[in-house]
C-alpha cells in the first residue's frame, strides 16, 4: 500500500456520512432579449440583506442563490433547485425576466450604468452598497458582472491546520476543475471593450471573441485579476500566517487607492477603505478558509478566534447545460476531489510554488484543452493529461470508501467519467460550449440566451407544489420585516459605524 493509501483509511464512517456541502450560485437577470435587466432587485423575493437564500451579489441585477449546508448531495440539489423555481415564478409573474446561466456576462450596458446592489438605509446595508462602489473604482463594474457557483464544503473533526493543507493540494491541483469543468471559453465583446486583450475573433460576425483551447476565461487573466492583489503573497502554511497577510492588506494604505479616498469632494463615499482590501471578502482566490461569523464580526476575527470551519471552492464555472448550474455527478466528484486534497502528502508552499501555480492556472484557462499541454509540477514540465490522470488514479479508493458509505456506485462512475472526459477535450463543457455556438452562428449571446431559456422552460415545467410557494412566500416576508427591525435599531451615524467596522482591532 502507498502512504496515501493507508491514509485513505482514515475517515471514519462517521466523518464520510458527516460530510457537509452547501451552494452559493451566482446569475445575472436578464431580459427576454438577453440584455442585462436593470430593475431593481425583486420586493417579491425578499429582501436581499436578510434573505437566508435569495440575495444580490455586486449588481442589484446578479442574483445570488444559497443553499444550507447539507448532508445529502441530492438533497442540496434539491434545495437549489426548489430556490430556483421560486425565482422563476417570480420573474415571470412580474415581466418575463430570467436568470443568465453563463459565467461570463451577456451583453452589457455602459460601465457606470450597471447597478450596484442596494441594502436599504441601515449603516450594514449601506456599507455593503459602498464596498461595491468601491469594487468598481478599483476594477471597473463589468469584471463584477462575472457569475460563478461556490461550492462550501466540510467534513467532521477537521482541524484547521488540516483544512489549510487541503487548501494547499487544491490549489497545486485546481487545473483538473478548470480543464474538467470550465464552462467559459468565449464571450461578448462588450465585456472587454476599452481593454487589452488576446483573445480572437470567432467567426466573421464579430459576435464573439474566444481562444481556441480555453476552459475558463472567468478564471484566467480577463477573469477576478488584479495588479494590486498580485503584489499579495498569501501564504496557506497556515492559519497565523494567512491571517497575517490579509491583516496587512487590510491595514496598510495603498496608494492608488487613496488617491480615490473614501469620499468624494461632494461628500458621497468612493469605497469603505484605502487599503489594498476593503473588506476580506475582496481577497481573490481560488479557494477560502472560512468560519461562520457573529452578527457585526469580521470574518478575520472569526478565524482567528475560532479556527476554520469549512472551505468555499471558488473556481466552478455555471454549466450552462445543467438548469441549476452543476449538476449531481459533479458535486460527487468535488467531494471525491476535496477529500483527495485533505488526505494527500500537502508540503508548505513557497513563494515559488505561488507563482508556479499561477501561472498554471492562466496556462489551463486560456490553453487547457491545448493537445500536449505542459504545466510546472516541483519546477519540472510534465503534461497536463499525465498529471491529471495520476491525480485521478490516486481518487479511486476515495471514491469506493464514499460509495460504501452511501451504499451507492454514484462516486466511482462520478470519478469514471471525469476520467472519460480528461481522455476525450471534445467532451469538456468549454469544448461543447463552442460546439453549440458554432451552431448559433459563432454568437455567444445566441447560445447563452438558449440555453438561458432551456433553463427557465425547464424549471417552470416541473411540479411546483404550493406549499414550496407559501413557505418561500414567507421567507420573503420575514426577510422584509428583518431588514426594518435592522434599520430602526441603527442609532450610529454611518461614518461612526464605518470607521468602528474597518478599525484594527475589529480584526482580533
């Protein structure tokens, strides 16, 4: 047996049944012409502030859908896809809007057109409105227009340290998600207008730009990339020192930065903070260490104070084949694949290996389905369909033990046909994403707005009891009644409130 064999052993029954996982789906509504909606956020659905599962993300146009954490994958589905059905009715009864199920953005307005979520008048609502105007000055508003689906993900009895060497291995090995599952290889012009780019005309029509081999272009050099944070070394030894680095992002001014300032000479606010991050929440990454956090805490307090609690996979493009966005075998893989991450040899990074990694991830976004492929691995150039298949091989056992534990196959074929899919490009969703453009005219708004409405049709059609109605009904109506309880209980002014949140100390 292997060393990493006999470590397969060690999860408990317990631990594989205990394993949690929870959804957080970002999508753009969108017009029935598949321009951006513009509308406020739906009173229908609730209020966004308080809302357990329906909430905006940067645009009063993005939706964002959470589900709880679940012990079931089906269940967790479920509850995505009831969340889902919800939405649907509601947009429909109020005009025929629908989710855009593509990572990348459909056409877009002028930048300074593009809504910034609102939260209503309390000083925690308005901050959230101002940490996104901030997000704009900093990287324009349509880099924030990008949807993806965050996977959050944990397992009984982890430590913290253990969850950072998780962290550590899904970063070495997050260009399988990327080449397995990026879903993002075109997009419409209007997202990199005024921009440097590489990317290529697709077709004659100028619908489109694309490269020819992309998986993710959400997740390579056009995707959540900034200079400022690149000059960010976070390390993931551990929880001191990842903590320490985002404490000085957090803390030290930046000099571009202030030279927007927090307010402007009209007294309205540019941004919450002249440091290099706002907010933690800005911090860009593949993967996050997170921790549930009290009313009014920082989650770097929450950390510290705590440890980490769980990890939230950032990288998952939205499967514009899928109406929810990921499908069943998916999240089975993901679980195989975290617990992979968890269990493996997980060396301390070095600043080398950072920038290896990096550099990995552009090379698989922009180039992953490339015939021959090569990736760094230990400074060594070793093919990304040989690395992948090792990766693969050494799940296997992972996949029997869940499967044991669930008394399902579901694992092992989940694992197979990614196998299957590494072996054949073709298969992966970017390929088949450009296979049903070509189909479309090369337009990528042609597909998206299909499939957009594929999406829609098809959670309309299916049984929608009204008891789902009702309680969803209620959730909205109790989300409302929260957010005026918050308002009237405010009794700081919000530059006393802004100036206590962003305080060091508030960040243990």
């Amino acid at each position: 047996m292997t060393a990493l064999q006999k470590k397969m052993i060690a999860p408990t029954l317990e631990q594989l049944t205990g394993m949690r996982r929870g959804i957080e789906k970002e999508g753009l509504r969108v017009l029935p012409s598949g321009s951006l909606a513009l509308t406020p956020h739906p009173l229908a659905l609730g209020a966004a502030l308080t809302h357990p599962h329906i909430t905006t993300d940067y645009s009063e146009s993005q939706i964002e859908l959470i589900t709880g954490a679940r012990l079931g994958v089906q269940e967790c589905l479920d509850e995505l896809t009831a969340i889902h059905q919800f939405v649907y009715h509601t947009l429909q009864a109020q005009g025929g809007e629908m989710l855009w199920v593509s990572s990348m953005p459909c056409g877009l307005p002028t930048d300074e057109t593009i809504p910034l979520a609102r939260y209503g008048s309390s000083n925690v609502g308005r901050a959230k409105s101002v940490y996104r105007m901030g997000l704009g000055h900093r990287y324009g508003r349509r880099m924030q227009t990008i949807s993806g689906l965050h996977y959050n993900w944990s397992l009984p009895g982890v430590t913290s340290d253990q969850y950072f060497a998780l962290i550590r291995n899904f970063r070495r090995h997050a260009f399988v998600l990327l080449y397995l599952f990026g879903a993002s290889p075109a997009l419409c012009p209007c997202f990199v207008q005024g921009r440097d780019h590489a990317l290529q005309p697709l077709g004659d029509s100028g619908a489109s730009l694309y490269l020819p081999h992309a998986t993710s272009l959400r997740m390579g050099r056009l995707g959540y990339q900034s200079d400022a944070q690149a000059s960010l070394a976070v390390s993931y030894n551990g929880l001191e020192g990842y903590a320490n680095s985002l404490h000085e992002a957090l803390t030290q001014p930046y000099p571009a930065y202030e030279a927007v300032g927090v307010r402007n000479p009209g007294g309205d606010y540019n941004q919450l903070a002249t440091s290099l991050l706002q907010i933690e929440n800005e911090f860009y990454g593949t993967i996050r260490p997170k921790r549930t956090v009290r009313t009014g805490e920082r989650p770097l307090h929450a950390l510290r104070e705590r440890g980490v609690e769980y990890v939230e996979v950032r990288l998952m493009d939205l499967d514009p084949f899928e109406s929810v966005g990921i499908a069943a075998q998916t999240m089975r893989f993901l679980d195989v694949f975290l617990l992979h991450c968890l269990l493996s040899d997980s060396p301390p990074d070095t600043p080398a290996e950072i920038a290896q990694i990096k550099r990995n991830q552009h090379l698989t976004a922009e180039r992953g389905r490339e015939p021959g492929l090569t990736l760094q691995r230990q400074g060594q150039s070793v093919a990304l369909a040989t690395w992948g298949a090792d990766i693969l091989a050494e799940c296997a056992p992972l996949a029997a033990a869940l499967d044991a534990a669930h008394a399902t196959d579901a694992y092992s074929v989940a694992l197979q046909a990614a196998q299957a899919r590494l072996a054949q490009p073709e298969s992966t969703p970017s390929a088949r994403v450009l296979q049903e453009m070509a189909a479309q005219g090369n337009s990528f708004n042609a597909f998206a707005l299909q499939q957009s409405v594929r999406a829609r049709d098809a959670l309309l059609q299916q049984p929608w009891p009204a008891v789902q109605q009702q309680h969803f009904e209620a959730l909205a109506r109790e989300s409302i009644a929260a957010q005026k309880a918050i308002e009237a209980a405010d009794t700081l002014a919000f530059e006393d409130w802004r100036q206590r949140y962003v305080a060091v100390e508030e960040l243990g």
